[in-house]
C-alpha cells in the first residue's frame, strides 16, 4: 500500500490533495480521499522537470487525520495582526480576475511558521497540526507548510519544482503541469490527479526565504478549476513567515 495517499474528502463528491502534507496509511482511508496542492503566480517561463537523481531536501511529514471542524488551538488560531517582517508584495497573476472572491479580515496563523489570508465564507479547520482552509462546498481548499533546509543556499527554479513533485507524485493519477516563474526563488506548478472518476487540478505555490521554503497548496474538483488562479492570485501576497 502506499504510504502517501489521496486525502479524506469532506461529504461531497469532491477529494482534496493534502497526501502530500502527511503520511497516511490506505487503510485509515474513507470513502472519498485526494489532495491539496501549493501555488503563486506572475511572469510566464516554462522550466523542464529536475532530473530524477536530485535528492529530495524534506523531511519526513507528519501524520494527517481526516478533517475536523473547526478548530483554534496551541498550533495555529485566526488573527488580524500582520506578520512583523513583511515579504515583499509580488505581482502575482495580475492579469486574474478576482473579483468574485474576497479576503476575510482574519488572517490563519501558524504562531512561529507563517501568516496566510483566509477568504470569505471558507471555514478553517485543523489536522494534526495542518490547517485546512475550504470553501463553503468543501469543493476548493487549500493549506500551508513551511519546509526548513540546512542552509540558505539560493534553490534554483528545477529545485524548486523537484519539491513539489517530489511531495505530490505518489497521488493517484498524479501528472506535472505547467510550471511558471515568477521570481527568483518564487514559482508555480500547476498539477492534475485523479480520484476514480474525479478529476482534480491543482496549484503549488513556492517561494524561498532564506533557508525555508514557504509552500501554498490549493486543489480542486475539475468544475471549480477555473477559480484555482484568481484563489491564488488573492492568496499569494498575504503568505507571510510569522515572527
């Protein structure tokens, strides 16, 4: 069985990636399961995926359970405080419209990890330690990890996408997509995945600060794909490290 999986869904015919954020057991699974993904965006250039033999700097993830309600623990709790140290604000696919979505005055944050917008109506919830954050239908969702590496040492854009990769390819019917750079050390990767006869697209957004990889992850069903950009659009500037 694999080690990675899809992940649980939430009651509708839709399945989000979040195998990726932990390491689930097949057998722990209910009846619908698949994945959440990370994203940003801006300027257009295609990269080649890394070679195979590039070693994979993660560590092992945490266990994930199925989602909870909502919940405001130790881990993480909704706040309107901005991070301290703000990243610079990029243009990210600024030619997106977004109008259909806005941002709640909470921001999630991860006490020591990172802040990150909540958009309105989402619901927030946590799993062992992982934030969800879902819209209304359970249709869309997207979370955060922060990656630690040894060193600071400038990743380059093939780097960069061996991560996401490297986190998302044990997904069912996982296939690499589009993969845009927005700056240096800031890229998008555009996924797809199956969960039987469901469709599932998604976006990673990475951003390298120093020695820590800031990794945004928005997935969904193959009917709510069209809003995986402007969702990122919206987010991209509001994930911040905290602290």
């Amino acid at each position: 069985m694999k080690g990675y999986s899809w992940f649980l869904g939430l009651g509708l015919s839709v399945a989000l990636l979040i195998g990726l954020m932990g390491h689930w057991p097949l057998g722990n699974l209910g009846t619908r399961a698949g994945f959440l993904a990370m994203a940003q965006a801006g300027v257009t250039q295609e990269v080649t995926q890394a070679d195979e033999g590039l070693e994979n700097p993660l560590p092992e993830p945490p266990a994930v359970p199925e989602t909870s309600p909502r919940a405001e623990t130790d881990d993480g709790s909704l706040s309107t405080e901005p991070a301290e140290f703000r990243l610079e604000a990029l243009p990210i696919l600024a030619d997106v419209e977004t109008t259909s979505l806005s941002l709640s005055e909470n921001l999630y944050e991860e006490p020591g990890q990172f802040q990150v917008g909540v958009l309105e109506g989402y619901r927030t919830s946590i799993n062992a330690g992982v934030v969800v954050i879902e819209s209304p239908t359970g249709e869309l969702a997207y979370t955060v990890q922060v990656q630690q590496r040894a060193n600071p040492r400038p990743l380059g854009d093939e780097e960069l996408v061996q991560i996401a990769i490297d986190r998302l390819e044990r997904g069912e019917g996982f296939r690499l997509g589009r993969v845009r750079v927005i700056d240096t050390g800031v890229v998008i990767v555009d996924w797809t995945g199956t969960l039987g006869a469901i469709e599932l697209s998604g976006r990673v957004f990475l951003r390298q600060v120093a020695s820590e990889v800031l990794m945004l992850v928005v997935s969904a069903t193959e009917e709510n794909a069209a809003q995986l950009d402007p969702v990122l659009s919206l987010l991209s500037n509001t994930l911040q490290l905290d602290g």
